[in-house]
C-alpha cells in the first residue's frame, strides 16, 4: 500500500496527471498536444466535473486542473470526482491545492516524481482499489528490479519443446533439462532480466488426447508438464500468436491454454475468445506500465491456425490489422510503454518484406514503442519507423523440427530497456545454435560480427554495436 503524501511533494504529483498521461513516454514536453487544440475533460465528457464530495478546500483546484488540463494529458482517461477522492485518501489532501496554484500541467515527470507512479500506473491502482470492470483483471503484474535506471525487457525468437525432435531428445538426457539447451552466459542474461518472454512455437497436450492436422507439413506437441520447464530459465511470458499453436485443433488449442494456465504461465496473443486473445499483459515496474501484447499475421494463404472470435477460441490474427490495432490503442491508454508482438514475414527470407514494413507502421501509428518480430526462422534486420525500434525477426531461438541432428543456426535476443523516465533503449545481442546448445556470443566473437555486419548492411536505419546498443544511422 502506498504511503499517504501530504505537501508540495504531493503536489507537483497530479501535474503529470495532465501531460504525462496521455503522451507517448519517449515524447518530451515540446512534443505534447497544445491545451487548445484538445477537449477539455469536461468538454470531452458532455459534462462538469462534478465536486460535491470533494474536500471544500480542493474542489476549487479539482476543477481547475480538469478545465486546463487537455484530454491528452490525461490520457484519455475521465479523471473523476471518484478518483479525486481515491487520490485524496491515497496521497493527500494538499497535492490538489499544491498543483492547482503551482499551475504546472505540462511536465511529464512531476506526477512520478512526487508519487513514484505515473498516471496510468496510479489509474490502474485507482480503477482496481475501486473495483472497476474496466481494470484487466489476472493481466497485472508488479515486479521489482535491483537496477539503478532502467527495467530490463527481453525477448527471443522461436522455443520448440515438441516430443520426438532432436532438441527435445537432447534436453531429456540432461540432469537439468532445459537450462542444459543454454550455455551459462545466456542462462545468466535470460534470468537476470526483470522480464523475459519467449515465443512458445508448439502446442501443449498428451498423446492420443488430438489429432494432428490433416495436410499440415510440421506440427508440434509437447507433454503439458514441460510447461514447468520455462520457468528454469527464466520466462515470464509466453506468446501464442503463431503458426504451430493450433497444430492439433481446437482440443489440442484448449489444452494448450489449460497446461499454461495449470503452470502459471502467463500467456498472450491467443485465447478462449477475441477478448482473451486481445489482452495485453500490464507488468509495474519502477512505478511505470509496461504493456506487451501479441498477433499473428500467419498463416497468410492457409487456414490452420484458427482466427479467436467473440464465442470461438483461436489466435489474434493480423493479416488485416485492425483488431490488433484497436488492442494497441488500449494499452496505450493504461501504460506508459507498449511493446508490441508480432509473428509475421516470410520462412527463410532474410529481407522483410512491404507487407511487415506495412504492419510494423500501422503498429507504431497506434501507439508502440518497440515492435518485436518472429516467424521467419532466420534473423531479420532491424529499422527504426519514425524513431521506433522493429525487430522484423528474431529468428530460431531453441528449435528443431524433426528427429535429424539440427543445423546450426544464427539466433539473438532483443532487450528492450526502459529507463525511469520510461524512454525506451532497445539492445541486440548475437547468439549461435550448434550441437543442440544455443550459446550468447561475446561482441568480439567472429560470429557475432559476421552477425552484425550483415544485418547493419541490410539495415537503412540502425546500426547495431559491439556492446549490443542499437542506434540510429
């Protein structure tokens, strides 16, 4: 529970309220909305403020900063008289009074640096302590971090723990399982990270409980125990917003979910219904909301992988994007950065191609930070689309598709870290697969520089560092 704020610390808390809330968190203060181009919140609403219930020494100031504060600062949230009195019994009752003469309404870090919450961080806390319908219940997660300024987010490519592959076999003979499919330095970095979310490319369920799809080349499905498994190294989250997750039809899908679900893994990217598969995962952390939500644009010309509906169980597709870009402009409302999950491209093709780079522009219109991609099995570059970082594929990560000995293959992992101010500073570090055992490469590593150097040459705006930075050209 928070700590109860009285005095000018508590004030300069709700001026972020009106900028930091609405705005992209990369933004600075000269990029925001002007007052008068945007509604007012009562304007907005049809309707006053009303203050009735409010403290007779804030009321005043609770409408002040309603009327001067725009809709985009507040980020499209209707801050209330409801929330006014949670956030009077929750921090103060001076903070209103403090701000209202202060008249700061346009300073992104003021509400956090007084509350150690920003405003979509406090509405969430606002709409659960009020039991509203609107908070995403089981989608919240606060996590902490031992790091002085920033939250550490990665991701991978492709994770394969079917039965009867020759990855799976491997990991089987082993006295710690999974966790020997790694060496020691990236088992360090994956359970090192604040969070850590990996593409689950297979379908949980037991033998003989589903069929296979008929005239499907490749499907995969793993023991419902190995979901355990994820845990040894580290993952925090799974997307099922790919390909092989239907491998055994909707039974074989269910079980899937119910495996996860029974482990305590928390999934996303596909669900019982349209409104589960849209779900983002919000994780707290530093006092600011993370969103990360997942699609699929595959299959593009198959009909496999079932699409989620109102009443039908499926994935989130976005061959057409416009569901996945309503669910990007939800988040958007609730957190401070969206990171947004896509399984898209062509197998094998190692330039992405007019269609992710349509995808990857209409993702970022709508509110991301960073787009991370997967589903080609082989790494894909990575561009910045209008300051925004796309990873266009991650590749293979733990993977194989049959009994035969693996090839080796090129792999990564993206970071993704998010600094206090809640800009995001995206990160590429260069792995390679060989002899069932995924390996980190260190940046002098001839590997990792044949990695870099050909990705930076098909990349028209970023260029990835030895020390694993990405920056633009």
């Amino acid at each position: 529970m928070i700590k109860r704020q009285t005095g000018m610390m508590a004030v300069l808390l709700l001026a972020t309220a009106l900028c930091g809330c609405g705005v992209k968190a990369s933004v600075t203060s000269g990029d925001l909305v002007p007052k008068k181009a945007v509604k007012t919140e009562q304007e907005a609403n049809g309707q006053p403020l009303s203050v009735e219930r409010l403290h007779k020494g804030t009321k005043e100031a609770a409408k002040t900063i309603n009327a001067e504060g725009s809709k985009a600062f507040f980020g499209g949230h209707r801050l209330t008289e409801d929330f006014y009195l949670w956030f009077e019994d929750t921090y103060g009752d001076e903070a209103l009074n403090a701000l209202s003469a202060n008249g700061i309404f346009d300073d992104p870090g003021v509400w956090k640096n007084s509350t150690g919450r920003t405003i979509h961080t406090l509405y969430l806390d606002y709409l659960k302590a009020k039991k509203k319908k609107t908070y995403p219940t089981n989608s919240v997660t606060e996590i902490e971090t031992n790091r002085s300024s920033y939250a550490s987010f990665l991701f991978s490519g492709d994770l394969n723990l079917a039965e009867h592959i020759s990855t799976t076999a491997y990991i089987d003979r082993s006295p710690n399982h999974l966790a020997n499919g790694f060496n020691q330095e990236l088992i360090h970095k994956m359970r090192k990270a604040d969070y850590f979310v990996v593409n689950n490319e297979f379908s949980y369920g037991r033998a003989g409980d589903s069929a296979p799809l008929k005239g499907k080349t490749f499907t995969f499905r793993g023991d419902p125990d190995r979901a355990n498994l994820l845990f040894g190294i580290g993952v925090d989250l799974v997307s099922l917003a790919n390909n092989h997750v239907y491998d055994y039809g909707r039974k074989g899908f269910l079980s899937t979910l119910s495996a996860l679900k029974k482990a305590k893994v928390p999934y996303i990217g596909a669900g019982k219904n349209i409104n589960e598969a849209k779900k983002a995962r919000y994780v707290i952390v530093n006092g600011q909301t993370v969103a990360i939500l997942a699609a699929t644009q595959i299959e593009r010309s198959y009909n496999y992988t079932k699409a989620a509906g109102p009443d039908r169980p499926g994935v989130l597709k976005c061959l057409d994007p416009t569901e996945y870009v309503k669910a990007i402009k939800t988040a958007r409302r609730y957190a401070d950065v969206v990171i947004c999950i896509c399984h898209w491209g062509t197998e094998g093709c190692m330039d992405y191609g007019y269609d992710q780079e349509h995808l990857a522009k209409a993702f970022v219109a709508a509110g991301a930070d960073a787009v991370i991609g997967g589903h080609t099995h082989c790494l894909q570059t990575i561009e910045y689309v209008k300051g925004v970082p796309v990873y266009y594929s991650l590749g293979n990560y733990y993977f194989s598709s049959t009994k035969n000995h693996q090839k080796p293959f090129d792999s990564c992992l993206a970071e993704i870290r998010i600094t206090k101010d809640a800009k995001v500073r995206p990160y590429f570090y260069p792995c390679r697969f060989s002899d069932n055992v995924t390996k980190l490469l260190k940046g002098t590593d001839p590997s990792a520089k044949r990695i870099r150097r050909d990705l930076n040459h098909r990349s028209k705006t970023a260029v990835l560092k030895k020390n694993g930075k990405v920056s633009t050209k």
